[in-house]
C-alpha cells in the first residue's frame, strides 16, 4: 500500500473528525505522536496495521447483529454475516479448529463465553435431560433452583495469580472468582517453572470441572499435551487462555505440545496482543462446544461489534501470510536478547529467561517496588507496567516486578542488537533510582529518587534508539 493512500485515509478522517470536535481529532493525532516517541515494552500491546485499524472506523458500527452468521435476532445482516463467516474462516484455517467465534469483545468477555458453554456442556444439558425438558423455561421451580445452585457450585483449577495466572482465571476480586470454586497451581519456589507433577496431584485432590492453562505474566512455554493428560485423568474440560501467546501460535513458533489448540476443548484469545489484531477476543473450540460457545451473544456478551469483526477478519488474513511466521520468530528472538542483556548486566528475571514474548524483571535486586521502577522508567522515556512475581511480598498493587516485552517493538522493526541497547537502558535507569522514605522515615513503596537529567538523556537515547524504525511509516499526518 502506498505511503498515500494510507496517508490520504487518515488524514481524512481527522479532517472530518476535526470539523464536529477538533479536540478529539487532536487527541487522535496525538496518541500516535506518543506511540511514535516511547519505547513500548507492555507485553500485552502491539500496532495494528493501517488496514486493520481503517477497517473499524465505518458504518458497520451502526448495526445490531445478535445471534450467529446466517441466525440473527435483527434483520438485515447480510452484510455482517460476510465478516463474521471471513473471520471465523481465517481463524479455524490459522490455527487448525474446528470451530471459531470471533464475537467476544474482550480477552474476559472471551473467557466467560468459554465458561457459560462448559457450563451449559456438563451441568445444564445434562440437568435439561434428567428433567426430560427441552430448556430452562420449562423447569418446575424447584429444578430450576437445584440448577442454579449446582451452576454456581462448580469447581475450577488454574495458574495463580502471582505465577503468571490471569485474574479471570478464578480469582474472588473477578466474577470467574465469585462463579466458581477456585484452586490455584503455582510454580516451583526453586525454579520459577510450572511443576505438572504438583499440578496433577492439585487436579486429583480438587477434582474440578475446569482446568485452566495459560498466564499473562510466565516467560516460559507450556506443556499443554501434559496439562490435557491431568484434565482427562479428572474428568476435566481443559481450557486454555492464550492471550498473550496467541501470535507465536499462530506464527507457529510454539507447535507439538506448545500449541494449545489440538490439546483443549476450549481455547480463548484477544486478538491485540502478539496476534497484531483489533482490540477484541475469539474463542475456539471442539466441535462438541461449538453449539454452546456460539450462544455467547446474548448469553454473556452485548450486540456483536461488526467494525471490529471486519478488522479481525483483515488482522487474522495478515496473520496467515508467510511473513508473520517470521515476525513471530523475531518475537521471541527479541525477547531472549533483551533477557540475555538484562542478565549479563545482573538483573534478576523470574525463570532465569524467557522462551516467549516476555520477560518478568525482579526488581527488588534493584532495591525497588514494582511501582518505583515502572515509574522511573516511565521517566525516562520506557514504557512498562508492574507485575507481580512467584510468592510476591508486595502484593498486587506495589508489586516487586516489571513485566516486559517485545511484540510492540518487533512491529517496528527493532532486531536484537536494539533489544541488547534496550537492556542497557533499562539497566542504568533501575540501577540509578533509589527507593524513598515517607515523612516517618519507613521505606515508601512508591517513592523513588532519580536525577531528571539522567532520565532525560535515556528518553533521549531511548528516541535515537526508535529513529531509524519509524512507526506506520506509511502515515504522513503533517
Ligand atoms: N491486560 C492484559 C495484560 O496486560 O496482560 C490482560 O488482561
């Protein structure tokens, strides 16, 4: 695509926002200016492209699409049923499932359209069937509220959170929490990795309906062949969240016992993350839950988003091009530069490394809080976010980690010498800050001393280190 026809779009899309609110037009304008200038290290974003973006800024936002391609409880979706059908297409042919549905508007909403269908799969069709009824309208009361009761009584097993787990993995602050009854499996004090050996024995005593695989915060890969072993062995549906790691999936990096769709019944997704997307969720699954993942909308999920099912469709297209394998090598490559520099320099990181696109930086070998170094390298040009690591004393607000990581800056372009330059930078600015006092005397979590003109001279060296990697460098707003 020509730098002016990309140009020429959005360009005029701010004249047009420009003339009913000019300051949204300039917000727009501005948040790619910031993204342009910072090195983007959250592990959880990345740049969609042009087409991807452009793809949601249109007319299917205005229509009410409820209910699945071809069986909607509105009329005239012909139009969304062609992007709904394009994306889940590309998303069965991307990852080798059998059924897709790329409804969800979220990584959440995603996760309780997965759990509302194992649910409606083991307890209420079989309570349906005892009762010799078709649906739930037609149970006497008194069923209905032994329904509800065995619905809301349900056991589920995931990763804690602090090892990397999700908060929608079951956790009481999280309606997955307040749904289920929930155990968590950590990970080896000694080792920082997952003991399936410890997993297995949490499954055979807890017995629960759900086992949950996945993280957002583990740098390693997974044994999902290991993990589906456990599920059968209890009777459970095996799920899997693979959110963060949904591009190397797909950019066949994580393959064989890695890759969890051939291993669970049910597979969750947003698609914005290292799978370069709109912002938006997707479940995959057996055909045996197909039926029941596609009641999401209304069951669990608002009017379908037909704007960002069109986007997901373009997303997902580009992601089966040959040339996304490669990005999603470099992914990990990245990632592993920026571990092995952080470690040459003597950072502490949880695992020792990575195998995938994060790295989980303890700081408190740098004497700081979480927040203290998010925030210090924030000052400096570097954006990351806090993170708890394995047994963390500071909870989940301080933290004692920095959670980092390279879909964002592969986009760009950045290659390992960068990630290398990168860890240099990180290095200094942790190793210069110092942890504060509050007015007592007792060590602050949050406070934290560094000298402006060391934080400026690494934003400096920070946008020297972006200069040759233009971000959309197909887009000229000027
Ligand atoms: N917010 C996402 C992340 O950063 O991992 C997950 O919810």
């Amino acid at each position: 695509m020509s730098r002016n026809a990309e140009s020429t779009a959005f360009r005029s899309a701010l004249e047009v926002i420009r003339a009913v609110e000019p300051r949204v037009a300039d917000a727009i304008g501005a948040e790619l200016t910031d993204q342009r200038e910072s090195l983007k290290l959250i592990a959880s974003e990345n740049y969609a492209s042009p087409a991807t973006l452009l793809a949601m800024g249109n007319w299917f936002s205005d229509k009410y699409a409820e209910g699945t391609v071809g069986r909607r409880f509105y009329a005239g979706c012909q139009n969304v049923d062609t992007v709904e059908a394009l994306a889940a297409e590309h998303a069965r042919e991307l990852f080798g499932a059998a059924h897709a549905y790329v409804q969800p508007h979220s990584g959440i909403d995603a996760n309780l359209v997965a759990f509302w269908a194992v649910l409606a799969d083991r307890v209420e069709s079989p309570a349906l069937k005892k009762a010799q009824v078709r649906q739930v309208n037609d149970l006497t009361e008194a069923d209905w509220f032994a329904l509800r009761r065995e619905l809301g009584n349900q056991r589920m097993l995931g990763m804690s959170l602090d090892a990397g787990g999700h908060l929608t993995h079951g956790f009481r602050p999280n309606i997955s929490g307040k749904m289920f009854d929930q155990r968590s499996y950590g990970t080896d004090p000694a080792t920082g990795l997952i003991d399936y050996d410890r997993v297995a024995e949490a499954a055979r005593e807890f017995k629960p309906l759900i086992l949950v695989g996945g993280y957002s915060a583990y740098p390693r890969k997974v044994n999902f062949r290991i993990l589906r072993e456990i599920a059968d062995s209890v009777g459970a549906t095996f799920m899997v969240d693979m959110a963060h790691f949904a591009g190397l999936v797909a950019g066949k990096v994580f393959t064989g016992d890695f890759d969890p769709v051939p291993h669970a019944h049910i597979v969750t997704t947003t698609t914005h993350k290292s799978l370069r997307g709109p912002r938006g969720g997707m479940v995959l699954c057996q055909p045996e839950l197909a039926d029941q993942v596609d009641r999401g909308c209304p069951m669990v999920l608002g009017g379908p988003l037909p704007h960002v099912m069109a986007a997901k469709a373009v997303a997902l297209a580009e992601a089966r091009r040959p040339d996304f394998a490669d990005y999603a090598q470099r992914i990990v490559d990245n990632s592993q530069a920026l571990a092995d520099g952080l470690l040459r320099r003597g950072a502490k990181l949880v695992t020792g490394g990575t195998d995938n696109h994060l790295v989980l930086i303890d700081v408190s070998g740098y004497g700081l809080t979480g927040r203290q170094a998010e925030q210090a390298l924030l000052d400096s040009g570097i954006v990351t976010n806090r993170n708890s690591v394995p047994q963390d004393p500071n909870g989940a607000w301080y933290t004692s980690g920095i959670r980092i990581g390279t879909p964002a800056l592969t986009t760009r372009g950045l290659g390992t010498a960068e990630m290398d330059q990168t860890a240099e930078l990180i290095h200094t600015v942790l190793t210069q800050t110092t942890a504060g006092a509050n007015a007592d005397g007792t060590p602050s979590k949050a406070k934290y001393a560094l000298d402006p003109a060391l934080a400026d001279k690494i934003a400096r060296q920070a946008t020297d280190l972006l200069a040759p990697f233009p971000l959309y460098p197909t887009v000229d707003l000027a």
